[in-house]
C-alpha cells in the first residue's frame, strides 16, 4: 500500500556556526528558513519577490528518500524526485506535496542511485506504509524569477540554497518537519528611495586603498570564496564551479543538475581554488545587487573549512543610474563616475561607531543588507541586518548580553508582558496597559494586532474547566459540545496551539453585577485596536527609542475601516525614519485615535493619517499633536479626513505636497502649526482643503469684532513663495485679523529668528498696502507657535485625556534661517506667557 503524500513542515531553526575542521563536516550551519510568510506580511507579499529567505513561487526542492535495512539505511536503493513550488504564497507552516509542491516535468529524477530519468508532472514522491524510512532535501531560491523565463543567464544568477537534515519517520504517518537552513553567505545592496543601481564590485586594485598591503589583503580572502553551484547533498555542503564553466554556461536555470565543471569540498589545493574557481559577483534582483558566496575555505588544506572575514577596510565600487540629472557618462545614463565606500563607513545605529570593527565575518546562513544610495543630496550607507535572512541582530555579531533576558525577543512578548503587568493586583488598582516599543519589529507587530494578522489561527479552540483537578484545558471547538468534551477526546497544549499559530495572552474581564473582574488565559481572537470598548480606555503604546524602517514597504496601522486603531501612540518625540508605507498612510483608519509627539523623515510618500472618525461613547475623532514630518505627499500630509471633534496641535510639514495639512473636517481645531510645503495647487486651501458635507459651521472662519480671542483656529503658518495663491481654508478667501496670526507668508517670513513687531504708536489696520502688511509679521512664527503649544498644554482643552506636546520648536538662526523651525525636545516652558499674540502690536 503506497503512503499519502507528504506534508512537509519547515520550522525556523538556529544553529550555530562551526569553525573547527574536525567537526566541520558533522556540523550542521546556518540560519533556519522563515517559512511562515503570509500575503499580509510586510516583507512578504510579492509571490516572487521574498527577500526575506521564505520560500518563493517557482523554488525548486529536490528531495531523498531512504528505508531502514537490515543495519540502517539503505543508501542503495535511495531515490529522489524535483519540486517547484507552484502556490501563489507559502502561507503557515506547512506545505503539501502535489498540492503547493509539484513534481517538475522535466528534471532528473531517480529511483535507485545512477539511474535517472525525466520526470513528468504526475512522478511524485511515495513511501511504504510500516516501513522505517528517513527523507531529506535541498532547496534552491527563484528570488524574482531568478531560475526560469527570461532570467536564465549569469547576470540574473541567485545562487542561494538551503538544505536539511535527515528526517526519519515510521508507522503510516503523512508528516515530515525537515528544516531547510541557507548555506551561502549573502552580501546585498538595497537602494535608496529614487535611486537605480547600476553594478557593484569588490574593490581588489592597490589604487582602490590606503596602501598596498590592505588591497593584498582584501585579494587574500577574496581568492578564497567561491560562487555556489549547488549542494552536495551527501556531505551535506555547498558545491562551487570552475571559472571555465560559468564563462561556457548560458542557461543558469539547472545548474544544479550539472556534473562537468562542479567542484566539491576539499578536492582542490589552495592555489587551485585562486586560480580556478569562479569567483562570488554582484547580480541585480528586483532592482538590488546580492552577491552569496561559499563562507568558508573550500581546499584540500589544513585551511579547508576555516570560515572567512573580510577585512575592515575592504572597499565596494558601486554605479548608480543618473539620480541627480545631469553627469551620467553616457547613453545607459550611469552615473559617469561611481561611488566607493569602506566597511568602516557604516556606523552603528545610534552610536555613530563602526559597526564592523574586526571585519565582516562570513557565516553561513546570513544576510547582510546596506540601503545605499543618495538621500537629501548626500551619499550614505545604512546598515539593514535586522531586516535580513532570519531577522538577525543588528549589532552585527557582537555577543549577547548574558544578563539580557532572551524571551524578551520573542514575538509579541512586549505585547503580552505589558498585558500581564497591567492586570489589577488590589481592588484600588485600573486596569490600563502601557505597551513600549522598541524595534522596527515590534512596530510592524503592532500594526499585524491592529490589522488583524497577527496570528494565524483565531477561532477553533474551546477552553474547559476539568472537574477533576479543577484546571481549565483547551480543547478542539468540535470536540466540545454545550461544555462538555467529547469522550476520548485529547487536549490541546498550549505550546502545539502556539506553534499552530495560535497568540496568547492574559484577557482581562471588568467586574460587573454577577461577577467581580477576573483574568484568564485567552488567544487572540481577532484585530486588537488598542482600545477596550468595556471599560472606555484607550491603551498608549510609547515608542522608546528612534527607529530607522530602511525604506522597507510596511502596511499601514489599521489598513481597512474594519479594522481601526484607536489607541494612544506616544511617539515621545523620537525619530521614524526612511518609512513606507504602501498607500503612504501610516495610520490608516482611525477612531477616537491620538498621535503625538512624533518627527518623521522619508524620501517616500507619506501621509500621518488617512481618516479618524468619532466613536459611539464620545464625539471626538483624533488628536495629532507634536509631529514634524519631512517627506513628500501625494495628498494631505498630517490627515486626510477628520471627522468628529478633533485637534491637529504643534505640527510641522516640510515638503511637497498635492493638498492641504489636512484634507477635509467637521469639527476641527488648528493651533500652532505650520505647513511649509510647495505644489499646492493655487487657489486651494493649504491648511483646511475643505469643510466636509453636514460640518455644523465654517469652523475655521476669521473672527468678527474688534478684539479677538483665543479660539479653535489660532497661530498656523503656511509658505505662498512655494505655493503662491493658496488660502488657509479651500475655497475661502482670507480675512483673518493680524492677531489671529494665520499667516500665508514668504519662506523668508516662515524661517525668521526675531519677531518684526511695529511700535506702539502704529496700528496694523492703518499700514497702507499689502506689501507693507506682509512685511511686518509680528512674532517670529517659531516663538508665536510656541506659545500656541504653551497655551493649549495649560489648556488641558481634551475630550478623552491630557494629549499634551512634550516639544518646542527652535530656530537658533540670526534673522533669517535657511532652514524652517525644527521641533525639539521638551515642552515649551512658562517663558511663553509673555509671548502672548494676543497683545502684541502686529
């Protein structure tokens, strides 16, 4: 009787990388695949485009079958047969041969060892039921259609491929958990937004260094690495090929079918290896350069096996495609002359100190990626490790701290941490979790809760109360019928619900008539939005420290009006930088939302917020408050629509935008704020682009009489040399008083240090033309705004809860800046109440 087919199972796993030769071979090297990619996933959600490691449309998998014998297994009778992935997305943690794996029509595969033949699509796989058998694979990536179609020829070559260990079965089981691990060592340039990458190279020429001696030593290692070829499944090692070969191969696509030209571990001497052996070269991938190399010393030496560290020094030649218009050298439009940089030229995140000091060690299984290119007109390199293969730590290799608690990298740990911290320990106590994040990876878990795609499984489990030891146990849903499990029925544990895909946590319950508050072990059952519709309280997540997304595409926080944010994110004025956002919202659809004290930079577009809306139990729709954006918008660039009464309190664009700060409201309140931003169109509204249908007044209008006072529309700047003919409200002409301070104004105007104030004796309504209106401005618009802020924080004017801006802006310029105010740490203090605009003679 023949099995069923199989399912395989591929599980992250770590391993650490053996150095030592006499274990070399046994050693099993590199980082586990993430095999648990879904279309929801940020770096995932292109069919062929997963630079994350996960598998790809159109992979190819090759896997061996063995029986156990009368002494162990038979390798005499071993067969195999080829795979390619045929599903859109590998999504969960197990894919199903002939379902998701298809035989490739075709390939070679094989029944017993020197026999092959061609396969066709119905030769899958099969076992004997009650036989003892054991399977292993490989694997080899089609990142961006690198192996079939178009992409045959060596300049689309992506030699990156994975392997696993034996895996031994027996009974009628269908189950197979191999885990696939990277073999190669990946070195990978991302660009930049608005930049186009042109090649890349190792620098190896004297002329390219300081000295002789480092270029020599930068040749000393390269000489040593080898492109892969493919594996050598029986010794469980990457294989290389001769440079005679890859110059005479046309078509990459079944390279590793290939016999002729293939080289195997240790059967070349050192000086071979140098002169024979192809070489490791950057290849351009969906628009960025890798190159994966073997890590570790492929000769017959003593040396065999010793992996590699590129020096400190080493350098890399790269071009460009023309981004700044004008010195491309020619008509492919590639910058006529390239860039060089030094692995000592990238610094640490933070710190500013080199982050590979001691070298660049090659090891199997990882990935370093650098977003490089140009960024506000100057060159940089930003490091991008914990963006690579497996996610791994971004100090580069450095140790971990011993005393560091290793849960705390967990997934959704600081989620379910602050949960349980927050429960109510004394009957005084409120339940109100605080959540904190630290990385862009718990950012990007953040925004999966809120959407509603953080875990895989969110129904299908029913928790019980066992009689017999009065313990509460998860069952299957099917098992339980009206609280009673179904006689034979077993369990499920937590840790085999968690590796389905299911998320726990401690769900709290407020107390009510029947029942006082009570917590207990739940699963995530659904979108969480930061807000708790029982008790009326909104969680605030505070951002602890600057975070740096690397121009990767992320998904917006509540991406669809079904699933909103509502919560409370403190921003505690730390920096967002190089976001991007598909769509460009970072915050999609919002209710009852606040976002504050924030500063953002990206070349991308970007808009804080696409929409809020007012909840049942209160009428307020959003707080923005203390943000400063510098990136282009192709809308509204604070929000796009504010509905219910809300506030957009101390922000700053700086940019070039379609529309105005916020696109259309209801009930809105503008303080302090400036827009400075070109491409508006003339004629439109740069603050407000509109009241939306049914707002219960023009809110925003000027106020009437002779003396006005302080109201919902006081103290907003927006720039008329770069968006000449705008107004501060869509469609309105504008008639604010001088001490309203609504200011359409020159950039010279916007950027000035001193106030311009006229003498006492000199009423403003009596300056005779526009010109000499426009010219004396009152308070420097930094100063002005600051009191705006000063005044709302004393305020306290909230719906829900204080959202008060812990920053200022500064302009330490003499005069007229070159720059506009910058916001800057720290709440504006009480020197501001003697910057009233109320009476000042402007």
């Amino acid at each position: 009787m023949k099995g069923k087919h199989i399912i395989i199972s591929v599980l992250t796993l770590i391993v650490a990388a053996a150095c030592a030769k006499e274990t070399f071979l046994t050693e099993w090297l590199g980082r586990g695949v993430r095999f648990s990619a879904t279309q929801s996933d940020p770096f995932a959600t292109r069919a062929t485009y997963r630079h994350d490691g996960s598998f790809n449309e159109g992979d190819i998998m090759t896997i061996y079958r063995q029986y156990m014998g009368g002494s162990g297994f038979d390798a005499d009778r071993e067969a195999y047969r080829v795979y390619t992935l045929n599903t859109k997305y590998a999504a969960g943690t197990s894919l199903v041969l002939d379902s998701d794996w298809k035989p490739l029509p075709g390939a070679l595969g094989s029944n017993l060892p020197g026999n092959t033949f061609t396969q066709s699509s119905a030769d899958s796989l099969t076992w004997e039921n009650g036989r003892t058998v054991r399977f292993r694979s490989f694997a080899r990536s089609n990142l961006a259609g690198a192996i079939g179609g178009s992409a045959r020829s060596k300049g689309s070559y992506y030699p990156d491929y994975s392997i696993s260990e034996w895996v031994t079965v027996s009974g009628p089981t269908i189950d197979v958990p191999m885990r696939l691990k990277h073999q190669g060592c990946r070195v990978g340039f991302i660009p930049k937004a608005g930049n186009e990458f042109g090649s890349a190279v190792i620098c190896l020429e004297d002329g390219d260094y300081d000295a002789p001696e480092e270029a020599e030593a930068v040749r000393a290692v390269y000489e040593r690495m080898c492109m892969p070829s493919g594996v050598d499944i029986h010794h469980s090692l990457l294989r290389t090929l001769t440079k005679a070969k890859y110059e005479a191969m046309t078509d990459f696509s079944r390279i590793h079918e290939e016999t002729e030209g293939m080289v195997s571990f240790g059967t070349l001497s050192p000086e071979e290896i140098a002169s024979d052996v192809q070489r490791p070269v950057f290849c351009s991938n969906d628009g960025r350069l890798y190159m994966v190399t073997i890590p570790y010393d492929m000769s017959s030496a003593e040396t065999g096996g010793e992996l590699l560290t590129l020096p400190p020094f080493t350098r890399f030649r790269i071009w460009l495609y023309d981004v700044n218009s004008g010195d491309n050298g020619g008509s492919d439009a590639v910058e006529s002359a390239f860039h060089i940089f030094s692995l000592s030229d990238i610094l640490a995140p933070g710190s500013g100190e080199a982050l590979y000091p001691d070298g660049l060690p090659l090891i199997p299984g990882y990935s370093y990626l650098f977003s490089v290119g140009y960024h506000y007109d100057h060159f940089t390199i930003t490091p991008a490790d914990h963006f690579s293969w497996d996610e791994q730590d971004a100090e580069g290799g450095k140790p971990d701290d011993e005393s560091h608690d290793p849960s705390a990298n967990e997934p959704y740990r600081w989620w379910q941490q602050a949960i349980h911290d927050a429960i109510p320990k004394t009957i005084s106590e409120i339940y109100k979790p605080e959540f904190h994040i630290g990385t862009p990876e718990q950012f990007l878990e953040m925004m999966h809760l809120v959407n509603g795609t953080a875990a895989r499984k969110m129904s299908g489990l029913t928790q019980v109360l066992d009689r017999s030891d009065n313990l509460y146990r998860w069952y299957r849903s099917e098992d339980v019928e009206n609280g009673q499990v179904r006689a034979g029925a077993d369990s499920v544990s937590r840790a085999q619900a968690e590796e389905e895909g299911y998320i726990f946590y401690d769900h709290y319950h407020p107390a009510n008539a029947d029942q006082a508050a009570y917590a207990r072990i739940d699963y995530l059952r659904g979108p969480f939005s930061f807000y708790d519709d029982d008790l009326d309280r909104h969680f605030t997540i505070v951002l602890d420290r600057d975070q740096d997304f690397c121009d990767w595409e992320i998904t917006s926080v509540g991406a669809q009006e079904s699933t909103p944010f509502r919560g409370v994110f403190e921003g505690n004025m730390h920096w967002l930088r190089n976001v991007h956002v598909d769509g460009g919202s970072l915050f999609g659809d919002c209710v009852q939302a606040a976002v504050r004290n924030l500063r953002i930079v990206s070349n991308h577009d970007f808009q804080l917020m696409r929409s809020a809306r007012a909840g049942n139990k209160t009428g307020y729709g959003a707080y923005i408050v203390g943000v400063s954006i510098q990136a282009p918008s192709a809308g509204n660039p604070v929000a796009g629509s504010l509905q219910g009464n809300s506030y957009v309190v101390g922000c700053l664009y700086e940019g070039r935008a379609a529309g105005a700060m916020v696109g259309q409201a209801d009930d809105l309140h503008m303080i302090g704020n400036m827009m400075a931003a070109g491409g508006i169109p003339s004629g439109s509204g740069a603050l407000l682009g509109a009241y939306l249908p049914g707002a219960a007044s023009a809110f925003l209008a000027p106020q009437t009489g002779s003396k006005p006072v302080w109201g919902r529309f006081m103290v907003n700047y927006y720039d008329i040399t770069l968006s000449p003919g705008t107004t501060a409200v869509g469609g309105v002409a504008d008639a604010y008083g001088p001490l309203e301070y609504i200011r359409g104004a020159h950039s010279y105007v916007l950027k000035a240090k001193n106030d311009n104030l006229l003498s006492d004796d000199v009423p403003f309504d009596k300056l005779g033309t526009p010109e000499m209106k426009e010219g004396f401005y009152g308070l420097a618009p930094w100063k002005a705004m600051n009191y705006a802020i000063w005044r709302y924080n004393q305020d306290g004017a909230v719906v829900s809860e204080p959202h008060n801006c812990l920053g200022h802006y500064e302009n330490d310029a003499e005069g007229y800046a070159h720059t506009y105010p910058r916001l800057t740490e720290g709440a504006p203090g009480a020197a501001c109440e003697g910057w009233n605009v109320l009476e000042q003679n402007n």
